[in-house]
C-alpha cells in the first residue's frame, strides 16, 4: 500500500518537471545567498562559502543531463545521477566543515537545515537512479 504515495503526480514532459531538479535548483539558490555573520569576518570561512555555491550547481546540471541522456544512453544518464549523489555528498561534507568553523548558533541552525535539505535530495536522487536503472531493491 505504500506504493500509492509515489505515483508521478503529472506528466513529466522535461527535466524541469523532476521535483527532484526543482528541490536541488532550489537549495542551490540557497547556497549562494548563504552570507556568513557579520560578526565573523573570516575570509576562511568566506571562501569555503563560495566553493559551496560553486559546487551546488553542479547538482541540478547533471539531473537535467541525466534526464536527456537517459533516452540515448541509459548507463551515461545513471552515471550522471551518480555524479550528482557525489556532488551532495562533497556539499554536505564542506557544510559540515562551515559548521565546525563558525560559533554562530543562528548560522549553525541554517547550515544544519541546509545540511538535512541535501541527504534528503541525496536519497531522491539515489532512488531515481534505481529507478531509471531498472535496478531492484531487493532481490528475491
């Protein structure tokens, strides 16, 4: 019964209909307005901002590639899926490090919430990855 929850809920006519483009276009967005607080005024962690917004929109890019690719090319399309897994793993990874390195506990809440945002995106992806793959869960 729980398949009934992940019925397509309209016609996917481009990449841009993929929630999961939408999601990661999104937080990508996020990442680049991300400002760290007035009161640090480390270049540090200034830098490692930056590299985040650079890095996030790698992610929606290789969603929107895979999506084409998978009609020519099924293996370079879930290879491409898989680049944007790796991607938000690298993401999560420097969000852990902009955490450790700020004292800021509003910042830290945002960079947590952010943090949550993208595992949650990562296993969309993962799981649209099988499913384009044709790949089972388990095996019987």
């Amino acid at each position: 019964m729980d398949y009934k929850k992940y019925r397509v809920k309209t016609t996917i006519k481009s990449f841009r209909d993929l929630e999961i483009y939408k999601q990661t276009t999104a937080l990508s967005g996020d990442l680049f307005m991300l400002k760290s607080p007035e009161t640090l005024n480390d270049k540090r962690l200034e830098h490692e901002i930056e590299i985040l917004g650079d890095l996030s929109k790698y992610v929606p890019k290789y969603i929107a590639e895979s999506y084409g690719d998978r009609f020519s090319d099924k293996t370079l399309g879930v290879r491409k899926l898989e680049k944007a897994a790796q991607v938000i793993s690298d993401i999560i990874a420097k969000l852990d490090l902009v955490n450790i390195l700020t004292e800021d506990e509003m910042f830290k809440e945002i960079v947590l919430g952010t943090i949550k945002k993208y595992q949650i995106q990562r296993r969309k992806v993962i799981n649209l990855k099988r499913v384009w793959s044709g790949e089972r869960r388990y095996k019987k």
